[in-house]
C-alpha cells in the first residue's frame, strides 16, 4: 500500500495446463487473459508476463483497451530477448540467462562422459538477473 501498488492478482486459466505453447501464444488466448485481467477490480497495477515475444503481443493488446503500458500498468517480462526493444517503453525483464545454463549443461555432460561411475553431482544454480529500463526506478 505504501508504494502505491495494488494487491497482485494472478490470472490462472484452468484449461492452460492443458493447451500446448503454441495455443497459450495464440492471438484468443492471450485476448481472453487481457480481457479478464481488465475486468479485475481494482484493477492490478503491474502485469507479469512469462516471455518477452509475449510481453510484445499483451503491450498492443493492452493499448487497443485504452491502457498504456509503462503509464498505467507495470510490466515485467521474461527472457531479456532483444525484441523488447522495439517497445515503447521498455518493460523490465528477468534474465534467466540461458548462456550460463547451457554452458554449465555441456560442463557436466563431460565431466558425466569422464567420469560415469562417479556419483551424480549437483549443479550450481544460476541466479537470474533483473533487467530495468532507463526509465524506471526500483
């Protein structure tokens, strides 16, 4: 309440466990979230989307219900895909950076290929990062 935001409210859709990606991307979808997501009151203040190339779908959607992203509703994105530059303005977005991952996943399969009667070790985690654009102060 301090902060001005409002209580978070997360939009489950039942079926969505059910859907394959490509129909949790698909263009009715996504309308039907952002439609349920307005009809919430108080309306939420900040929206989290799973992926930026959604992140760029849900920014025109929210535009055409008359909401500007970054002005009247917060957005955070995931994935740190370079797509998200051409949004204006730019959300933040976490960074789960799949380099590292993918290095660390060739590591250990060598060092597995090395070393097969070893027993299995566990691998580092690796911390995502928060990416904020120039404009916001967090």
């Amino acid at each position: 309440k301090e902060s001005g935001v409002s209580t978070a409210t997360i939009i489950a859709d039942p079926d969505a466990q059910n859907l394959t990606a490509q129909q949790q991307d698909s263009q009715q979808h996504l309308d039907s979230l952002v439609t349920r997501l307005l009809e919430l009151s108080p309306r939420p203040t900040g929206l989290f989307v799973p992926r930026d190339t959604i992140a760029v779908k849900v920014y025109r959607m929210l535009r055409d219900h008359g909401i500007e992203p970054g002005r009247d509703m917060t957005i955070v994105s995931c994935d740190n895909n370079n797509i998200l530059a051409g949004l204006s303005p730019r959300p933040a977005t976490i960074d789960i950076r799949p380099d590292v991952i993918g290095d660390r996943a060739v590591d250990q399969l060598i060092w597995r290929m090395e070393n097969p009667s070893v027993p299995v070790r566990s691998i580092c985690l690796v911390e995502p990062r928060l990416i904020l654009p120039e404009n916001l102060s967090w």
